[in-house]
C-alpha cells in the first residue's frame, strides 16, 4: 500500500491511498513446512525499527513518464510511519492510528480523515505493519513462496475498493522490498523500498515526531 493524496502530483503514504513497511521475517522451525499467512504476519511485526529509503513510480495512462518521487521512511512498532519525501519536493508525512498529518512549519497538522487518501494510506501502514487480519477485512489474500522470497496478492473485496484497484502485489524477502498497485482505469504505482535496516533505535527527533 503506498501513501497517495488524490489531487496532488506526489504520492504521500498512505494505506500510502488504500499504500509501507516491513519487516524481519523469522526462521521456519522446517525447511519442509508450508510458509503461510500467520507466519508473515509474525514476521512483519518482529522488528522494533526500520528504517530505509523509498522511490516511488506513478504510472498515468495520459503521460509518457512515471511520476517518481523519492524520500526516505521510518516504521516504528506501536507508532507508526513516518514518509519523508526528498524530491520532487520536500514535505514530511506522520502516518499513526490517530491519522494522517503533515508537517507544518514546526508542527504537524492532521488532515481530513475521510478522504480516499487518507484510506489508502492507512491500507499501506496495515501492509507494513503485516496485519494480515485487518487486510482480511478488505482483501482476499493469497501468499506465494517461502520465507525468503514470497509475494502476497491482495484482491478487493468490496465494491468501494473493486472501483479503484484491481489487486495489489506485495513482494518481499527479509523485508517487504516492494508494493504494486493496479487501478481499474489503468494507472498504476509502483513502491520499491531499498536499504532497509531494523538495527537502528529511534532518533530523540523521531521519537519526538511520533510524540507529538
């Protein structure tokens, strides 16, 4: 799920719009035992912190090229998100069970909660956080390969979601390393997350960020 505002140019996590995060992924007690969605969920959830960079593609049918925005992420267990984009333009998003805010001057300002933005953005943070119980809700999900190297495919369930996506594909080894979603109009994003690392604490700044 990556974070996106309709109307705006630049995608911002989201559920990052129905769009991040992820996670160490735990050893299988059999190399013979079949890697199944509890075990992913497990996984997901093991790490405290991580924290990583992120490119974004939007793929519109009515441009030649993708629109791609880069920024760097924090995911931090029991808090939330934070999606810091670098380029095209500098702008901070928070991403918590509260809701979804920007940062504005020297604090943040939380933005309407009912918007199909704000909805994607928390189906991105379920995706990051390995909530598969809360994808369930939204989503038949179907997982394929193992440990190492797995892929989850959402497909919509409700007619509210079947109008925007067709599905959603999350690929993933160690960590969730990538996130596809498919419109129904034809437009797509693609989110790649790279360099991610769960060794790193919080920052005084981030743990202030989420605090607020």
């Amino acid at each position: 799920m990556s974070v996106f505002c309709r109307g705006e140019r630049v995608c911002c996590p989201i559920s990052a719009i129905k769009y991040l995060a992820v996670l160490t992924l735990l050893g299988l007690s059999s190399l013979a035992q079949a890697f199944d969605l509890s075990q992913l969920s497990a996984q997901l959830t093991k790490p405290e912190v991580i924290h990583g960079r992120f490119v974004q593609e939007k793929h519109l049918r009515a441009l030649p090229q993708p629109l791609t925005s880069q920024g760097t992420f924090v995911l931090a267990k029991n808090h939330g998100l934070l999606w810091l984009l670098k380029t095209p333009v500098q702008q901070d998003y928070r991403i918590t069970a509260q809701g979804i805010a920007r940062r504005e001057g020297q604090g943040w300002q939380l933005l309407p909660s009912k918007s199909a933005g704000a909805e994607q953005n928390r189906l991105f943070l379920a995706v990051l956080q390995g909530d598969s119980s809360g994808l369930q809700r939204d989503f038949e999900l179907a997982l394929s390969g193992d440990a190492q190297k797995w892929q989850l495919t959402l497909t919509p369930r409700s007619l509210l979601l079947k109008q925007v996506f067709n599905r959603i594909n999350i690929d993933g080894g160690e960590l969730v390393q990538r996130i596809e979603l498919l419109e129904t109009q034809g437009d797509s994003t693609v989110l790649r997350m790279q360099d991610s690392i769960s060794s790193q604490p919080l920052s005084e700044a981030e743990q202030h960020d989420f605090a607020e």
